[in-house]
C-alpha cells in the first residue's frame, strides 16, 4: 500500500489542481473586467495622442514620397535599362519566333489542304441539296411569277388598253 506521506502528497496535489482549475473558473469576471479596462485605457491613451500620431504618419508619408521624388531619376534610368535589355532580350529570339509561328501557320495549312476532300463534299452537298429545294418549288415560283406578271398586265391593260400594242395583242384566256 501507500504510505500516509504518500497520500498526503496525492490529496495535496488533488486539492492543489482543483484549486488552479477552480481560480480560473471563478475568474471570468475578472479577466472580462480587466480585457475591457485595458481595451478602454488604450482607446484613451490612442485617443489622447491622435494629434501626434497624424503629424507623425503625415510626417511618415511625406517623407516617402520625398523619398521616391529624389529616386525619379534613377526609377526612369531602371525602366529604361529594363526595357533596352527587353527589346535586346526579344531581337535575339527573332529567328525563334519567326520559326516558331511559320511552324504553327505550316501545320494550319496542312490540315486544312487535309480537309480538302470534306470541304468538297459538304459543298457538293449543300449544292446538291438547295438545287433540289429550289427545283421542289419550281412549279410554285412559275406559278407565282405567272399570276403577278398576270396581274400587271391586267392592271396596264385596263388603264392603257387603247395606246398599249401589248394589251391589244394579249388576250387572256377566258374564264367559263
């Protein structure tokens, strides 16, 4: 078994572990408390030094900028630098681009003359195809074409039938 100083370190230990869990529980208040005082005191303190703290930010940026305005020079001297090496950079892969694009322009053209073949039969279809739908309505385009030139001659007839030699010649057919 144990011996009593054994217990008695365990049962101080035990009270000891509940004591710490327990000071942390019965302290919610008081950490909630002290969070808001120390939140208030900073917005205070913050509050309290704004006028400072604008002047200095303002003094900050002011600052950079003047900064960056002294470095113009040198900022254009790098773009230019930067670009002179681009353009250098671009010469030298010149002949590279142009094999590079004859390549992919050669290969576009190589599988469209391979698609020769499809592109003349789907033409002589599509030919084939509207020469039929025209020649299915032959009967009603004669038709049509016969009445409205029927109807214009009709009409110049009975307004000129005593000048007009064409009306005088034509006779329509008479209706039973």
């Amino acid at each position: 078994g144990m011996s009593s100083f054994g217990k008695a370190l365990k049962t101080l230990g035990e009270t000891g572990v509940t004591g710490f869990i327990n000071a942390f529980n019965n302290a919610n208040s008081k950490v909630t408390s002290a969070a808001s005082n120390m939140l208030t005191t900073f917005v205070n303190a913050a509050n309290a030094k704004k006028g400072t703290l604008t002047t200095t930010f303002t003094a900050l940026v002011q600052a950079v900028l003047t900064a960056i305005n002294a470095k113009q020079r040198d900022f254009q001297t790098a773009g230019s630098t930067l670009m002179v090496k681009f353009i250098a950079g671009v010469k030298t892969q010149d002949s590279n681009a142009r094999s590079t694009f004859t390549n992919i322009i050669s290969g576009c053209l190589t599988a469209i003359k391979n698609k020769y073949s499809e592109f003349q039969s789907v033409g002589t279809q599509t030919m084939i195809k509207f020469i039929a739908g025209v020649r299915s309505q032959d009967t009603n385009a004669r038709n049509t074409f016969t009445n409205i030139i029927s109807g214009c001659l009709t009409a110049i007839k009975n307004k000129y039938s005593d000048r007009c030699l064409i009306c005088r010649m034509w006779k329509p057919e008479q209706e039973d």
